[in-house]
C-alpha cells in the first residue's frame, strides 16, 4: 500500500533551494546577439565622447601653457587629475554595474560630464582654478561614471570575442583623439571663433554622442550562484591579480601619457610648424586606432599580458627615440604613428587581461574597477612629474628619461600576471 510523501517543513524547503541554487552550473553571458551590438555601438560613441575627449587635453597644454596660465606642472595636474578621476571612480562604478544600476550611472555621469565642458567654455583661461575645476574635478567625475561601466558591460553579452569586443569599444578614444584635438586647434585659433564657443561646440558634440549612447547600450547581467560581489579584502589577496595591476599602476602608467599630454608642445618647441604641430595629436590617436585592435586580436594567440608587456616595452624605446626628434616633419609624424600604435594596445588590452583573470563573471565589475582605481595612482602623477622636470626652461631630457624608463621598467613585471 503506498503511503503519501511526507511534506517538508519550511527549513527543509529553504535548505533545498538553496543547494540546488548552489549546485547548478554557471550560466555564461551570451555571445553577442542584437543587443550586444548595440551596446558595444553605444560603449564606442561614449568612450569617444570622454575618453577620446581627454585624449585631445594636448591642445589645452599647449594653449594654457603658451597664454601663461600656468606653468606646465600646473596645467598638466587638471589633465591628470581628470583622466586619474576617470579610472579611479571605476570601483565604486564597477561595484553598482554588479548590482545592477548600469543606466542610471551612465545617464548621471553624461549628465555631469556635459556639464563641465560647457562650465569651461565660461571660464577665464588666465584663473586656473576655474579651468581646475571644471576641466579637472568635474569632468573626470563625469568620465569616472562612465567610461569602466561601458568596458566593463561588455562582458555580460561576450564570451570568446570579449577581448576584441573590449578592444573595438576603447577604439574610440582613438576616433575622438583624432576629432577633438584638430576641431579645438582650428576653433580655438580662428580669431571669429575663440576659446569660448570653440570649447563649447566640442561640448555639443558630446552632448550628442552621449545621447546616443545611452539609448543603446543595455546590461545583461549573467546569473551566477555568487550573492554578492567579492569584498575588497578577497582581491587583495589574489596574488596574480593585484602584483600585476601595481604592475601597471606604479611603473608604466606614470610615462605612459607623457606623449598625449607634451607632444604638441614639444614640437612647436623645437621650432616645428605649429600650423602642422595642430595635427600631431590627431596622427598620433589615428594610428592607435588599428593598436587597439590588431593586438586584441593576436593576445588570443600570444596572450593577453604576453602581448600588453612587448607593447609597453616598445613605448619605453620610442619616448628613448625622441632624443632624436627634432623639428622634422618625418620625424615627428613616424614618432607619432608608432607610439600611436603601441600605446593604443597596451590601453586596449589592460581591460580584457583583468577580465581574463576574474573567477565568476559576478565579480567583472568591481575587479575591473578596482584595477583601473589602483592605475589611476600613476595616472594621477606621472604628467606632473614630467611637467616638474621640465620646468620653465624646458630640458626636455629630464621627462623623457623618466617616462622612457618607467615604461621599460613594466616588462619585468609582466611574470606577475
């Protein structure tokens, strides 16, 4: 005779239900599909707006530099403090995009970003903590709530071609670094137009990209059987990890952006056209377009940190090579290309060897802005290092020694990753 199954009490139900929630696999992020497209459509036209945006902080240097604003080491602390902002905010960024607030950071950073440009088209370039503030701790606020959620929202709709997904999307901080810098130089320098509305058309620009952008990307978050993001204390305690992020932080970030930061400056010191200085910037993030993709694509095949650490060595021998630049148009343009390429791969590839190293895709967030967080320390200082080396009579030596090295200096960390 069969007898009827005896019910289960409620802690039984709850203990059931939580070993089967244990128990089952991961589900993976999917591998691309309509929305993936476009949200590494959007991701692309917001790294463009912000990221490529800072990469034309060139033409500022030179332009608060020449009008005696500042001193170099000055003015290359609001471009450092904004681009340090921009990656440091990734943690607590990376942290909500893993509970799952990623719309409404992304709408409030733009928010606040827009803002800042359109603040610095009203301030006087001759009171330095007007352009301090709206150039350096406004807009890298903005940027920080923004640019490591649209790398880091990638990786819940790709799988296998993450890295290249990552690497297409931080391609257009090279697009903007082509754009910006020669529409601030030529609006800027038109005497009809000024410093006022030739900042403020860059601010629509934005304005609309961000728009864009926003409509576009969406999350996807993975399902997995971890609660919670890892706390902090975890992550330090991840060898491989947080050896090779100090890695990056301490060493190669400090001279990595010396080039984007003097570059124009240095030509137009060394006697060069300044009509054609104008277009240096421009060259060099052109040619970091095709260094954010081709080395994605061999890191599948060398590995990630295998291809980062060559391309790092190989911009620690180009700053080297300045020694031997001069005002020549070939030289300057050849410099400009190479160190376009390489430095565009190592940025390209930082986010995806993160990436690579996370156990459960719950924590990409708060490990991809925890990375970027500790990189800012070298963001952050390294420009004015340089710009206190090459003080008021312009040794041009001291700087590039100094971000030569630093950048070297990397490879022999590359065994931590």
């Amino acid at each position: 005779m069969n007898s009827s199954p005896t019910p289960l009490s409620s802690s039984e139900i709850q203990d059931h239900k939580s070993k089967t929630t244990h128990d089952e696999p991961l589900r993976q992020s999917p591998e691309g599909g309509f929305k993936a497209w476009c949200t590494l459509i959007g991701g692309f036209l917001a790294i463009t707006a912000v990221f490529g945006y800072q990469n034309a902080f060139g033409v500022y240097q030179d332009v608060y530099v020449r009008s005696h604003a500042a001193s170099a080491q000055a003015v290359s602390w609001i471009g450092s403090t904004q681009l340090a902002l921009m990656v440091a905010l990734g943690l607590p960024a990376g942290k909500l995009l893993d509970l799952g607030y990623f719309k409404v950071m992304t709408v409030i950073g733009s928010t606040i970003y827009v803002f800042s440009i359109f603040m610095l088209s009203i301030a006087h370039t001759s009171k330095y903590y007007q352009l301090f503030l709206s150039q350096g701790l406004a807009a890298g606020l903005g940027a920080g709530l923004v640019y490591v959620l649209v790398l880091a929202v990638q990786s819940h709709h790709w799988r296998r071609f993450r890295p290249v997904a990552m690497g297409s999307v931080i391609t257009g901080s090279s697009v903007g670094g082509i754009i910006f810098p020669i529409m601030l130089n030529n609006l800027i320098a038109n005497p009809n137009v000024g410093f006022a509305w030739g900042v403020r058309a860059s601010a629509f620009v934005c304005l609309g990209l961000l728009i864009v952008a926003n409509i576009l990307m969406t999350a996807n978050p993975p399902k997995t059987r971890k609660a919670d993001p890892p706390k902090l204390s975890v992550l330090f305690t991840d060898g491989a990890y947080i050896f090779g992020v100090l890695g990056n932080a301490a060493v190669a970030d400090w001279g990595l952006f010396f080039p984007y930061f003097y570059f124009q400056l240095y030509a137009i010191v060394k006697g060069a056209d300044p009509t054609f200085s104008f277009y240096l910037l421009a060259i060099l993030n052109g040619s970091s377009i095709p260094g954010r993709i081709i080395p994605n694509v061999l890191s599948q095949k060398f590995g990630v940190f295998n291809t980062m650490a060559f391309c790092t060595f190989a911009c620690g021998i180009l700053i080297f090579g300045l020694f031997g630049v001069d005002d020549s148009v070939a030289a300057l343009v050849i410099f400009a290309i190479l160190y376009g390429f390489f430095s565009g791969g190592f940025i390209s590839l930082l986010a995806p060897g993160v990436a690579s190293l996370v156990q459960d895709e719950s924590e990409m967030g708060i490990r991809l802005g925890l990375a970027y967080c500790i990189a800012s320390l070298g963001i952050l200082t390294g420009n004015p290092i340089a710009g206190a080396l090459l003080g008021e009579t312009f040794p041009w030596w001291r700087p590039i020694v100094f971000g030569a090295v630093s950048g070297t200096i990397f490879r022999k960390h590359r065994h931590f990753f």
